[in-house]
C-alpha cells in the first residue's frame, strides 16, 4: 500500500490501515513499516468485516460505497491478487473521475512526475525499493534524470555505476528519508542500510528466511517487537527479526571481515557479453502481458550484468510465474483448446516447460559450485529462447484475449 500511496493512484485513493487489537499493536506495526503515505489508524471494536491484508482488501469509492469487502487473497493467488486490486482501484478511479469531470479532464488519472506522494526534480536522489523484477537494485541509491510520459516511468540513474534503469514511481523513496533514519538509528552494530545476512532461525514458519541476504531497515521501539531489527528482504519485503539472526556482511561480500569463498574459474566462449542485445518482445496486445515481458526483460537484463546464480533464480522465477499467468488466460479466454495434444495451448505450454528445464537445469548445475558464474553463452540462450518463444507464440493470443484481461 505505500508503494501504491505514491504512485500515481495517491493523487486519488486515500489508504488506510485499520488495527482492532489496541493503540500498543498498531504502534508496533507503525514502528516496522514507518509507513509515510498510508494512514496508521485505530478502531475501537470489530466493524464486523474487513481481514487481514494478505486475506484481501476492502475498497470504497468517492460516495462511500463499497466497491469489494473483500479482494482476491493473496494466500490464494500470490502477486496476482495485487495486480487484480490495483486493477480494480484503477477502474474505480476512471469511473469516479468521469463521474466528476463528464471526461474533462483526461489526464486525471495520467503518472506525473511527482511519483504521487512525493516530487522528483531531475537530479533529485531517491532510494529504489520494491523491485521484484531486479530485487539486486533494492536499496541502491539512484539520481533522477527524467520522467518519460510515455512509459510512466521515471529513467533514473544509479550512483555507483551511473547506469540508466527505468522505474514507476511507487518504487522510489526519497533519499532523506533513508539517509535521515541511517544518522540516527543504530543499534546492536548495525545502522539502516547495511547488509546483512539472517540465520539461526529455528521457528518453522520463519525458516524459510534462513540465509537471505537483507538491507537494515529500522529498528523497532514500541510494543511487542521491541528491540527486533527491521530488514529488507531482495523482494522489497519487510520482515522483523532478532539481532541475534543477523550477521553483517562487509562491502565485499565477506561477513564480519571473514575470508570470501573462492569462486570457481569461469569457462568462458566465445560469446561476448558486449554482443547479448536484450529486448522487450512486441506488444501482444493484453497489456497485462506486455508488463510481464518487461518484468521478464529487467531479470535478463540484470542476469547479463552480474551472471551470477541468484539472478538466474530470479529470471526463472519471474518466467515461471508469467508462464503460469499466460496459461491461465488461455484457458479462462478458450484460445486455442481445440485439438487436443496438438492444440495451439498445448504447444504453447510445452514450449513453457522446455524453457523452464533450461533455467532449471542451470540453477542445479551451479548449485554446489561457490560463487558460481553464468556463461555469457548461457545467457545468450536464455534470451534467444524468450525472443524466439514470444514471436512465434506469444503473438498469436492478442486477438483472443482482451486488453485489460
């Protein structure tokens, strides 16, 4: 909700968290996430409806009346659920605005470069976070070079190397923020904004968080998350753990100073990564998919610049879960079903699966090699495969499928 907050949807949708367990619960949650474009409030008694948010969200338009009482889950559908809500927010926002300006006003609901809830100035540095396409840039520090209109998206370059990325304006911070919270907050040897490492978590629900690499976020102070640290994790998830879970990594990689593992000799070919040209495939006409093929190019992209194992995953991931989008609107919109075996859906599927075995076989191949390489031949493959996949199948669907699908 704070990366929705100061998108474009802020200028519109007021969000509100609603805590019915006491001022001591939500001032623990406010001390966590120090939410700045999401109201923290409390309710005295339970309204009867509502939930959690990972259970869903209830929306309500300008009049007060309710739009859903209760979203998609996320427990049920994941990241879908997200982009299923802001889509219907987007739609509430049309209606109301057209409600309200007869469709004057065109522009009402159009990004502008004020992100939102906060202004960027060409030069003004912001902080990216959010990114589950490129969750390696979370945290990193970027300057603002433009808004391009066309994309919605702020090009913004990143301090370290200067090179240019593209980012919604939901997934910028602004700088003082983080760099005011890192002057003050420091505790347990660690300031907001170092790295670290989590493990010795024995919990089994939490388990899971066991030797992720994570960015200090805060500290808590109120309530019964008292003394927990507040940590980043790559997927732009905030999560709180105890100080004794973390283990500070250095700039090199190595934590506490300790000795870094010795990567393994690449073997390189004679592919040339200068060579590697990565391109969003064209448009398929659902533009729910165009997005996911930007999502699937920005993982590339960022797996040709490092080459390691944890972008692959990445890559396989973010393929993985578009894949499973594509088949599932295939079937709800009956393209291509006929046939059986041989169906235009079939084939598609399957050429889904082959791709994923490619990245699957890699991601066993390097499990057990420290610090491991991609090729850039390898890398090559990856995205001749996604080009050759997305002409040759994805372009069939646009007729059968609506836009906003």
């Amino acid at each position: 909700m704070e990366r929705w907050s100061r998108s474009d949807l802020g200028r519109n949708i007021r969000f509100l968290t609603v805590c019915v367990e006491g001022a001591q619960t939500a001032g623990m949650f406010n001390s966590m996430f120090q939410m700045s474009g999401v109201k923290n409030v409390i309710l005295e008694g339970n309204p009867g409806f509502g939930q959690l948010g990972c259970s869903g969200f209830v929306l309500l338009d300008s009049e007060w009346r309710f739009v859903t009482r209760k979203s998609d889950a996320f427990l049920q559908y994941g990241d879908r659920a997200f982009a299923s809500f802001e889509k219907l927010m987007r739609k509430t926002v049309a209606k109301d605005n057209a409600a309200n300006d007869s469709g004057a006003n065109a522009s009402a609901g159009k990004v502008g470069p004020s992100g939102g809830g906060y202004t960027y100035s060409p030069g003004a540095l912001a902080i990216v976070e959010g990114l589950k396409s490129a969750p390696h840039l979370n945290g990193e520090q970027v300057q603002v070079q433009e808004f391009d209109t066309s994309t919605g998206r702020f090009n913004v370059s990143l301090t370290k190397t200067g090179e240019i990325i593209a980012v919604r304006p939901c997934s910028l911070a602004p700088a003082e923020r983080r760099a005011g919270a890192a002057a003050t907050e420091s505790q347990h040897g660690l300031v907001v904004g170092d790295l670290a490492t989590i493990g010795g978590i024995a919990a089994a629900s939490a388990q899971h968080l066991n030797g992720q690499r994570v960015v200090i976020d805060g500290f808590s102070k109120q309530g019964s998350g008292s003394g927990r640290v507040n940590v980043k994790l790559q997927t732009g998830e905030l999560v709180s753990v105890k100080p004794g879970s973390l283990t500070k990594v250095d700039d090199e990689g190595g934590q506490n100073g300790g000795q870094r593992a010795q990567a393994e000799p690449v073997v390189e070919d004679n592919v040339s990564v200068r060579d590697i040209v990565i391109e969003v495939p064209e448009s398929t006409g659902v533009q729910a998919m165009d997005d996911e093929h930007e999502s699937c190019t920005m993982a590339m992209e960022a797996m040709l610049k490092a080459r390691t194992r944890s972008t692959l995953v990445v890559v396989y991931e973010e393929f993985k879960e578009h894949f499973t989008h594509e088949e599932d609107l295939m079937h709800d919109y009956d393209f291509g079903t006929g046939g059986g075996e041989f169906s235009a859906a079939n084939s598609h599927a399957k050429d889904h699966a082959r791709i994923l075995k490619v990245l699957s076989d890699e991601i066993e191949r390097t499990k057990a090699v420290a610090n491991a390489k991609i090729s850039a031949s390898f890398v090559k493959r990856v995205v001749d495969e996604f080009g050759t996949h997305a002409d040759r199948f994805d372009s069939l669907y646009g007729d059968a499928i609506p836009c906003d699908a």
